[in-house]
C-alpha cells in the first residue's frame, strides 16, 4: 500500500507536466528561478536515489555523490534533452522499488547522513523513509500543479467548474 501511494505521487509528478514542450519545461516561473525539469531531476537525484539507494540501501556510489559530488541537482543544461531528465526520474523510481521490494519494512537505514542532518537519525526504518518520500514528492507534486497553472492553465484535478 505504502509503495502504491508513493507511485500515485510519482504520476502526479509526470503528469502534471505532460504536453509541456522543452521551453516551457525549462521556463522558470516563480522568483525563485527553478524550472520544472529541475525539479524532476531534484526528486530523482536529491529525493529518489539519496532516500532509497543511499540512506535505505548504503550504496557507497550515492553516499559519495552525497557527500563530495556537487549540489547541482536542480540544474540542467541547455544541452540535455527534456526527455532524459523525464526518463532520470523513471529510472531512479525503479532503482528505489528495487530497494523497497527486498527490504523488509522495519530495516533501519544501512546509512545516516549526520554530515547532511546532524546525528539525530529521522528516519528510524523502510517505513518512515517511504513516508517521508511520498510526503516530499506530493508537496512537489503540488509545486508543479502551481506552475503548470501559470504557464498555460491546465489543472491536474478540478473539483467544480464554479
């Protein structure tokens, strides 16, 4: 049930930016200046990998990017296409089911980025990481229902048309 919530959010995340074309995608919106394709390869790099392949599964290759790569999540280049940052962001939701579906949900993290969030270990389990994943993705999700509003009207969910 956990795992189907978190992939509802995931479609959220998709499909609120479907139809969008490459300038829109990239076209920042809000004074903050982030686009929506840094957002998606946030949520795949900073969100997806780091929660479940880095804190759940200990993999050393995300805990060095963690710890010593650059913090660059949120840019992409003008040179890489819109539809590998989309494809990114299904690839590492993949790789982070790969880690759900054999971890049992009372294992506790094989790594704690005290470096990153101090000693005091959040995330006490698969659960909580699970959790703590879907709430992060639902309110980026949200995020993006607001921006793709702005660029050119489209609503993800309309209750009424009053």
């Amino acid at each position: 049930m956990l795992l189907a919530y978190l992939d509802a959010q995931r479609r959220h995340v998709l499909g609120a930016l479907d139809g969008l074309d490459e300038e829109a995608l990239r076209r920042p919106v809000l004074p903050s200046g982030w686009n929506c394709l840094g957002l998606v390869r946030h949520l795949a790099l900073d969100v997806e990998r780091f929660w479940f392949r880095g804190v759940v599964a200990g993999e050393q290759e995300v805990i060095d990017a963690a710890l010593t790569g650059p913090d660059d999540a949120w840019q992409v280049g003008p040179d890489v296409p819109a539809a590998s940052v989309l494809d990114l962001y299904r690839d590492q939701s993949a790789l982070a089911d790969a880690v759900i579906v054999r971890t049992p949900l009372s294992t506790p993290p094989a790594w704690w980025p005290a470096e990153l969030f101090g000693p005091d270990n959040s995330i006490r389990d698969l659960r909580e990481a699970i959790l703590h994943v879907t709430v992060e993705t639902a309110c980026h999700a949200g995020h993006l229902d607001a921006v793709r509003e702005l660029i050119d009207g489209k609503k993800w969910l309309v209750l009424t048309d009053s």
